[in-house]
C-alpha cells in the first residue's frame, strides 16, 4: 500500500473553512438497509444534523449549509414528500430551543411560496427566535434550486429597472438567497454520489469538493474530520499562480 499523507487536522493547520455546504445523502438507503420506511431515514438524519452543527461550531466554522429540501424533490412519492414535511414540522418543536440555546441562527432558503402556512409560520419562529445568535448560522435550504436562486436574482434585479451595464458578479451576487454568507470553502456530498445536484450552484464556482461513501445518518466527527483533512491539504489558487503551487517533476529535456 502506498504511504498515505499525514492526516492534518484543521484546527492544527489553522486551516478552517469559514462556510461549509453539505448534500447530506443516504439516509433513503441507510433506512432500507435496515428495513425501515425511508422517512425514519431523513428521522435520523435530522439527529445526525443537530450534532454536526454543534461538531461545526466547536470547530470555528461561521456557517453551515444544508439541502434538506430540493426543487426536484417533490417528485418523490407523495408519502415522503409529506413525512419530510411533518417532519420539518416536529424538528423545528424538538431542536429549535437547544439549537437557540447554543448559539446557532438558522436561516431558511428556499422558495416558501409553496409551502404550508404551518411550515412557513415554523420557519419564521425558528429565524426570529434565533436572530440575534452569532456562534455559527445554519442554512436549511429547503425548496431550493442552484438555479431557482440565479432566476430569483435576475428577476429582483430586472423588477428594480436595473441598467444592463449596471449587472456584473457583484451584483448577482448580492441578490443571491445566501448573500449574507461568503462562498463555501467546503462542499461535502455523503452518499456515494459524486454530483452538485442543483446546490449552490453559483457559490460553489471555487469550493474545494469533497465526496464520500458515509451515508448521512453516519457521518459524524470522525467523517467531518477527514473531510477538513482532506481540506487543509487543499492548494486553493481561485485561478492564480502561486509560489506556493507544487512543481511537477518533469523530465530533463534530452539535449542533442
Ligand atoms: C437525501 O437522501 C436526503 C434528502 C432528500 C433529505 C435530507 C433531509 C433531512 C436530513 C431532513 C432535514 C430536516 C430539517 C429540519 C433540516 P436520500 O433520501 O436521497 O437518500 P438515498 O440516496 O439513500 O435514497
């Protein structure tokens, strides 16, 4: 076997990602492995969350960014689409104190114009009740879409009679649905897939990316760990050269 590189924790490097996005995958399959309904899998995948976001903050990580809930997802059968919902629901009424209590502020992104007057009153106590915390900020984006939130921008920013030459990078991204965030530094995906899926689809342009077989109802501190190893160990450059760039070897060029 290969030398494997020294495994570099991240508070040691001083390397920490300010904002993490996480897919948290899997929990249909850890469910079914265990010959349970799906939906108890998102049940544990809820606890699995409310230990990360406490795993983050001891960390030093500001932010923490979730997809619970995909555009997409509705497609799913009409029983999990409504036990994710109920669930949001009892989530909300079990964790909302302990998660207020430690300092976490959740924000919610997403498009809440289709969902239940119960869900979108739940979603507002857990942002208000939460806004002035400052240890970490928990996004939930549920109803949400890379590419719903690039629509949302244009149209908020063509509704305020904006001049062409006026739209740059800049602009966009100040009417992003997370716009009170810096980029992700670090994009986690558990579950085995190695795909975006509609997440973030504009902040993620420089994210280092990182994927791994854990199912999410799994992924604990021994996961989160290797994943801001694997982090630290990254050379970002955001399109730059670098003195600190490896050198790759090449071979003396064969003089005649
Ligand atoms: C993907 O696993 C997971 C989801 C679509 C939902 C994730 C949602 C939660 C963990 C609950 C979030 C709730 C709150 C309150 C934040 P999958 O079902 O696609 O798993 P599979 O790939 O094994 O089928």
């Amino acid at each position: 076997m290969p030398p494997q590189p020294h495994p570099v924790r991240a508070s040691e490097s001083g390397n920490v990602p300010r904002h993490v996005a996480i897919v948290m995958d899997g929990n249909g399959r850890w469910a079914r492995k265990r010959f349970m309904p799906r939906v108890y899998g998102h049940k544990v995948g809820v606890e699995a969350l409310v230990r990360v976001v406490q795993s983050c903050a001891d960390r030093g990580i500001e932010h923490l960014s979730v997809f619970a809930f995909s555009s997409e997802n509705w497609k799913r059968p009409s029983d999990e689409v409504s036990g994710l919902m109920g669930l949001v629901l009892v989530a909300v009424s079990k964790y909302l104190a302990k998660l207020a209590g430690d300092g976490v502020r959740i924000r919610i992104v997403g498009d809440r114009s289709v969902v239940s007057d119960k869900l979108r009153a739940a979603w507002r106590e857990a942002e208000e009740s939460t806004a002035h915390n400052t240890r970490i900020t928990l996004s939930v984006a549920f109803n949400y879409g890379g590419r719903w939130d690039v629509v949302q921008a244009c149209r908020r920013i063509v509704e305020a009679g904006t001049p062409p030459e006026r739209i740059d990078e800049a602009l966009l991204a100040s009417h992003m649905a997370m716009s009170y965030a810096p980029d992700p530094d670090l994009f986690i995906r558990t579950g085995g897939e190695v795909r975006i899926s509609n997440f973030m689809l504009w902040q993620t342009a420089y994210s280092e990316l990182y994927f791994t077989h854990c199912l999410w109802p799994d992924f604990g501190d021994t996961e989160l760990d290797a994943a801001l190893a694997a982090y630290a160990r990254r050379d970002r450059r955001f399109g730059e050269v670098r003195d600190s760039a490896p050198v790759l070897a090449v071979a003396p060029h064969a003089e005649g």
